[in-house]
C-alpha cells in the first residue's frame, strides 16, 4: 500500500471552496465535483464520504494549473 502523509485537518467539499478560494471568485462545487470525479486533485474517500486535506488540494491545483511566464 502506498503511505500518504496528511498535513492537516480533513474538510469536506464545502468547507474546502470555502478555504481556498475568496467568496468573489469561488468556483461552484460542481467544479468540484467534477475535479473530483476526474481525479484532478486528492481526496480521502472513507465509505460512501469524500474529504480533503487543504494543502495536498492546493499543492495539486497549484501543479496543475500554474502557467509560468518566459524566460528571458
């Protein structure tokens, strides 16, 4: 089994958006959803409940979606 290391406290779906995101500019959590049904970040699926672990979330996102400029 591969080991995972949690940094912090699990939240749920909207607890997460919530955290992560200013109210102005939150996206639905059918996004989330969906990102969750795609695999595209980590979650913790304990029976029929799924959580999040912020950091691994923002980490992911952050891997995934970051656009870095040219260099000069």
């Amino acid at each position: 089994m591969t080991e995972v290391k949690l940094s912090g406290k699990l939240v749920d779906a909207k607890q997460l958006l919530e955290v992560l995101f200013d109210e102005q500019c939150r996206p639905s959590l059918r996004w989330l959803r969906t990102q969750t049904k795609n695999k595209a970040i980590p979650f913790i699926r304990l029976g029929h409940l799924i959580f999040f672990d912020v950091e691994m979330v923002r980490a992911a996102l952050a891997n995934r979606n970051l656009v870095r400029g040219r260099q000069p």
